[in-house]
C-alpha cells in the first residue's frame, strides 16, 4: 500500500531554525498556514516553534481548535460564510483577514467584538512569482477606505492592520522588495485611518524549488532584510515549512514500452500526491530496489499511477535504473505540503494511503 512518511523530528529542526532566524533579527510573528498540510501530526509538531496558525476555512478552524485548543488563529480566504465568521468568534479567534466591504458589513451586523485586518489587493507586479494573488483576494484602495470608514462607526470592531499577501514562490530579496513596498503603502494608509501599533501581515509565499530539494528559502537574510518600522510584522509561510520533511512511498506495479518510450506503472497515483500535476513539475524521487542491489545504468522512462488519464504523471522522462522492476520500491520527496491534502482522493475509489511519522 502506498503510503506517507512524514519526518516529525526534522520538521521540528527546520522550524526551529527559521523561528530563531525570525526572532534574532526584527521579531515577525510566524504564524503556519495550515492549508499546506493540516495533518495533526504536523500541527502539533510545529506549535512550539511557531507563535499562531492561519486557517482559511470553518472546517481547519475546527480542526487546529480541536488539535491545538490553546493556539492563537488568524482566519482569511475568500468567500466567508457567516456560519464560519460566528464559528470563529466563538472559538476566539484573534484576528479575522476580511475581504471585501459586503464580508465586513456581515461581520458588523453581528454585533459582536473582533480585530480585523483589511486584506489589501495592492497594484504590485512582482517579477518570477509563480503566483499572483489578485483577482477575488483582497481589496483596492477604495474598498478599503469604506471598510475603514464603517470600522470607525462600529465600536464593536477594531481595525488592526492590513493583511496583504500579493505573490508566492519567491526568493528572499524578491520577498523582501515586496514587503517594502507593502510597508512603505501601508504605513502611511494605516496612519491617515487613525491606526495605532498597526499590524502588518506580509502573507507567505516563500520560494520552495522542487528541482533542486537541497535549496532552502534564505531566512536569516530576509529576517536581517525587513526594514525597522513602526508596526507589528506577521508572516504566514507553509510550503516553505513541511515540504522537505514529507515523502510518498509506493511500489513498481508495471514498466513498459509503448513506440519506444518507457513508463513505470505505479501503485497510487496523483489522486494521492497531487502536487506534480498541480505545479507542473517533476516530482524528486529516489528508487529503492526490493533485492537491495545496485544501480545500473540508468534510462529515461516516465512514473505514472494508476489513474484512467493521461495527466496522471509524477515525473515525465527522467533516469531511473535499467533494472527497474515490479516490487522496487519508488519513495517521492517535498511530499510535505500541498500534497495530499490537496488531491482527488475518491477518483476510481483506489485505497488510500497510510501515514507514519518519523519521532
């Protein structure tokens, strides 16, 4: 049976080292961004080296609630129905990203008290991101001006800050020239609206290379690059923390060749790891043969699950051993985040994966 290895104590290590970087130099807030895995496993490891947890649904609010019940939890996404807008007042949450001025007006007529942070949709093209979060996340300045505007006639509501989260995949100076810009807009905005001790969450989005798993987001230059200013920083990374400590283990069912290329038939597929078919990548991987023996030399073929679709592909024409067989073993890694949490697990009603932690 296929299954995921997830290396709780190297987990730990790695955010412990990036929580140390954030706390020798500014102090930004680490909040985790469950949606890249909200395994329990993961989250309780993660808890003491990381000051919250960012959730965007009323389904991973209850699930980090009841993982980690002492945990502080900022709430985002678009999209917000008022069943999970009640939900998170209920379970205390400390601050709520709202989207647009018609969310805002759903959370006033409440009538209940919450600090918000107004999610800023700011005009900032940021080059080599591989994405841009425009579109439905977020604000312009003239929604957000009316969303302050009705904050400061609502004694229930607080306005804190400005959530602005523009661009993922990016490397630290690109992270850091973003974060600039963001703060040298926000600042001054926050200022005019009356704001005081502003918060400012810069979001995540830190560049994870899945052609080269050995290369790590520079945090101690980012922490060392953020610029000293008069307001609170938050970051809320999450591929960026679990995606080196997670493997897909499964085994060779089938190698073939049809018109002269090889494919190695895989029990699984991308039902249970998404993440290749979603990043238009091949996934890393290391062979792991049954009888133990050695490498030889190695051919291209192309890994493929078990799926009815040609799209269901881990990794296209890459070397594996000639003597690649039935029974070898194939373990994929960066399998930590945006992985299963993220993949269509009932398609053809295949088995599911287990799961084992390394403690």
């Amino acid at each position: 049976m296929p299954a995921y290895v997830y290396d709780l104590n190297g987990l730990k290590q790695h955010a412990a080292s990036i929580s140390a970087s954030m706390k020798g130099a500014l102090g930004p807030e680490l909040f985790y961004a469950a949606k890249a895995n909200p395994d329990a496993a993961i989250l309780r490891a993660l808890d003491p080296h990381v000051d919250g947890f960012e959730v965007s649904s009323g389904g991973e609010l209850t699930h980090v609630r009841e993982t980690l019940p002492a945990a502080r939890l900022a709430f985002g996404g678009p999209g917000k129905t008022d069943e999970e807008l009640a939900l998170a007042l209920d379970l205390g949450v400390e601050r709520i990203h709202v989207e647009s001025p018609h969310e805002l007006a759903r959370l006033a007529e409440m009538g209940r008290r919450a600090a918000v942070l107004l999610r800023a949709n700011l005009p900032i093209r940021t080059a080599g991101a591989a994405l841009q979060m425009s579109g439905p996340f977020g604000m312009d300045e003239e929604a957000l001006n009316a969303c302050a505007h009705r904050i400061a006639h609502t004694p229930h509501l607080t306005l804190r800050g400005v959530h602005a989260h523009l661009a993922s995949g990016l490397d630290a100076p690109a992270m850091l020239d973003l974060a600039r810009h963001i703060i040298d807009w926000a600042l001054p905005w926050l200022e005019a609206h009356g704001v005081e001790r502003p918060e400012l969450n810069l979001g995540g989005g830190m560049a994870v290379d899945y052609r080269s798993p050995e290369s790590r987001f520079d945090w101690g230059a980012y922490a060392a690059g953020l610029p000293d200013c008069a307001a609170r920083l938050r970051i809320e990374p999450g591929r960026a923390l679990t995606a080196y400590h997670g493997w897909y283990v499964t085994d060779v069912l089938d190698v073939k060749t049809t018109h002269g290329e090889t494919y190695v038939v895989l029990r699984g597929g991308t039902h249970h790891l998404r993440t290749p078919v979603t990043k238009g990548h091949d996934q890393p991987f290391t062979v792991l043969p049954r009888d133990g023996g050695g490498r030889t030399a190695p051919a291209p073929a192309t890994l493929v699950g078990q799926l009815c679709t040609p799209k269901d592909v881990f990794a296209r024409d890459v070397p594996v051993p000639s003597s690649l067989r039935p029974g070898d073993l194939i373990a994929f890694g960066m399998a930590g985040a945006y992985a299963w949490n993220i993949s269509h697990h009932d398609f053809l009603m295949h088995p599911k994966p287990a799961f084992h932690y390394l403690s």
